[in-house]
C-alpha cells in the first residue's frame, strides 16, 4: 500500500491488539455457533452463551486497563464527535481514523450493550424465576435479532470505510495492522 500521492510505503500500526482481535473472533465463531444451534442443541446453545458472557467480561475489563486503542476511553471520546463525522459522512469529506471512528466506535458499544443484554436473557431463562417466562423469552429474541441488524450494519460499515479509505479493514481485525494516516 502506497500513500496517495507518492511512492513511499505508508506508515502503519498496530492500531488493534491481540486481545480485542481475539474477543472480536472468538465472539463471531461463538455467537454464530449459539444462533445456529438455538434450535436442537440446547446444552451446546447454553454454554456457548455462558462463553459469551466470559468473553464479554473479559473485554470489559481490557477495555479499562488495556492498550490505548482498545480502552473505553478512546472509544468514548471518538464517540463525541459523532455529530460532526456524521454530517462529514453526509458531504464525503470524512477524515480518517487509525483506530474507531466514530460511527464505528459508537457501533462497538451498542454491540457491546446488545450482547450483554442476550447474554444476560439467555441466562435468566434458566433460572427458576424466568424459566418458560413469555417476556424474557421474547426479549432473548429481539435482542438476538436487533444483534443480526447489527451485524449487517456492522458489515457494511466496514465494507464502506474500507473502499474510502481504501484498506483492508477486515484485514486489520487479523493482523492488527492499519495505516497510520
């Protein structure tokens, strides 16, 4: 990859680390298993849920006392400027980001947020007090649902930063490497 413009390699760096790339995967394959097992594999269904809520703790805590680009606190301050980016986006004229931008750091929370609220249903459906309950089944399901238009959303919004910034994104959530500006 060439800095547009000249001949010289662009700078890059490791702008996402093995952890977040490691709890990005790990959540996709475990997620997709839980999904598609739902049906006939109730024991395989549940604990890949109970892997879920491992995993989501897990990237909580490193989103407090991880790397610089992998802690809330950069997620949020990108967050902050989502009006602005978002009204850039509009005109064409969005600047680029070696970490989240922030429609993307704002799409990382509400996954965040959507997968701790699947989580949490999928558990109290085996406790004894939401065990067969209507409501919190039907909550597991739209939030299971609401996650799947994430997903797209997410897909898409990676397929569109990829081609403006012209990168390989889905890339990066495997090497961890992206270009520097």
């Amino acid at each position: 990859m060439h800095a547009s413009g000249n001949n010289a390699p662009a700078q890059r760096i490791k702008a996402i680390d093995l952890p977040v790339r490691l709890f990005h995967w790990l959540t996709v394959l475990a997620f997709v298993l839980a999904y598609v097992l739902a049906d006939h594999y109730r024991v395989a269904h549940q604990w890949l849920g109970y892997a879920l809520g491992i995993l989501l703790g897990l990237r909580l805590v490193w989103g407090m006392i991880g790397s610089y680009y992998a802690r809330f606190t950069t997620i949020g301050a990108s967050m902050l400027h989502l009006p602005s980016y978002l009204a850039r986006l509009w005109r064409r004229e969005e600047t680029y980001s070696p970490v989240y931008n922030p429609l993307g750091a704002s799409m990382v929370v509400l996954m965040l947020l959507n997968l701790a609220a699947i989580v949490l249903s999928g558990h109290l459906l085996t406790t004894d007090r939401y065990w067969g309950d209507d409501a919190m089944s039907g909550l597991h399901e739209l939030t299971t649902q609401i996650m799947l238009v994430l997903i797209a959303l997410h897909l898409l919004g990676v397929l569109h930063a990829s081609l403006r910034q012209r990168q390989n994104l889905a890339k990066a959530m495997i090497d961890g490497y992206k270009r520097a500006s």
